[in-house]
C-alpha cells in the first residue's frame, strides 16, 4: 500500500522536487566516504584471498578476473546496501518514528497534507536513484584496490591484472549488479520508512522499531541476493 500510494503521488506530480534533491544528498554524497571505505577494503581481502587460494594452481590473471567478478557481481551491490541499511535504513525508519510519537505526522494530515507525498515518496525515488550510482563508485573502487594490491602483494601487473579481467567479462555481469543495486535501492527505503510509520510507545517504540528494520533490511537484502542467482544467471 505505501508503494501504491508513492507510485499515485508521483504521477500526481504532489512529490517536490527540492525534497528528492535533498534525500539524494542525504543517502548519495553523504555516504560516499563509507562506501569508498568498504569498496577498498572488500578488493584488498579479495586480492590477497584470492592471490593465497590460486598462487599454485591456476594462471596469475585469474585473481583479475576473480576481483572484478566477485566485486561486481556480490560485493559490491551486497556491501553497498548493508552500508545504506545502517546508515540510511536506520536514520529513516528513526527520524519518521520520533515524528509519529510526536505527533508530527498527525499534524501533517489535519493540516491536509499527505505524509507519503511529503516523507516517503522523496525517499524511495532517492533510493533508487541513488544506490545504481553508489554501486558504480564501489565497483571502481574495489576493482582499483584489488589491482593495487595484487601489484603490491603478488607482483600482479596491472596490464596482466586487467587482461584476466577482459577475458571472461561479460556485458551482462554488468546489468546483473545493477539490476541487484536498483532492487536493494528501492527494499531500503520502502522498508525504513514502512516501519517507521508503524512506530508507537514514545522513545522506547523508536528503539525497537529501528532495531527491527534494521534486521528486517538486511534478511530481505540477504534473501533477495539469494533469489538473483537462479533467477537471472541460469
């Protein structure tokens, strides 16, 4: 019902732009420094497991292709997305309770206007907006660490780093991620903000209800992940 009532309130054209702007600030320029953060650190372990698991048994350029496949396809939409639950997820689902035990909601709708329009729709369209481009970031970034490292820990070239990555590419590899990055985009928001609404029992009401978006998130993140694969890889 909350997706519905967005979908109606955009194409009713009552969702203002200047609030779309701000959540994309918000859950886009704001979290750059983290994703960059964890992108770093998913292609260094990924380069130096992956540099210990093949150093007998396989050509050097396969941790090429093993970086750029595991952080496009898996790490980069997942850890994305788990970093958005707790710092976006969370901060939505604990700004919009606090609004509804204090009754702001309420007066939202005796004043005429409509909290999904005002408080909803702006972030669900951020959301999906926005992590596609955060996942993008992330790939750069995780894809640029694991070559550093794999120069710096194994002696991997560059140039031969990237020709395992080029030899089983697939253009499809990348519409899957983000295919993956436009769903978790849009279960986040959706989430937070649902759970949100639901608040009740003052400050307390808050706490739990966060907490349990939070859970509730990252399971559907988790299980969604799960589906992709025989959905869309078979």
């Amino acid at each position: 019902m909350l997706t519905w009532d967005s979908i109606v309130a955009v194409v009713r054209l009552r969702v203002r732009f200047k609030d779309v702007l701000t959540q994309l600030h918000i859950m886009g320029i704001q979290s750059l420094p983290i994703v960059f953060v964890t992108a770093s650190l998913a292609g260094i372990v990924t380069s130096q497991q992956g540099g210990y698991q093949l150093i007998s048994s396989s050509p050097r350029y396969v941790l090429g292709t093993l970086v750029v496949q595991s952080v496009v396809l898996e790490l980069g939409p997942l850890l994305t997305a788990i970093v958005l639950v707790g710092r976006i997820g969370a901060r939505i689902t604990a700004e919009l309770g606090t609004m509804v035990v204090s009754e702001q909601i309420d007066a939202f709708k005796s004043l005429g206007r409509d909290p999904v329009a005002i408080l909803a729709a702006p972030r669900i369209i951020a959301g999906i907006i926005t992590m596609p481009l955060l996942v993008g970031f992330a790939d750069v970034i995780g894809i640029w660490a694991g070559m550093v490292m794999a120069n710096l820990d194994g002696g991997l070239g560059p140039e031969t780093f990237l020709y395992g990555a080029r030899l089983f590419w697939h253009s499809w590899d990348l519409f899957y991620g983000f295919s993956k990055a436009v769903v978790f985009g849009f279960v986040i928001p959706v989430i937070s903000v649902h759970m949100g609404l639901r608040t009740k029992g003052g400050a307390a009401g808050v706490g739990l209800q966060t907490t349990q978006a939070v859970m509730f998130m990252i399971l559907t993140i988790l299980i969604l992940d799960a589906l992709f694969p025989p959905l869309m890889l078979q």
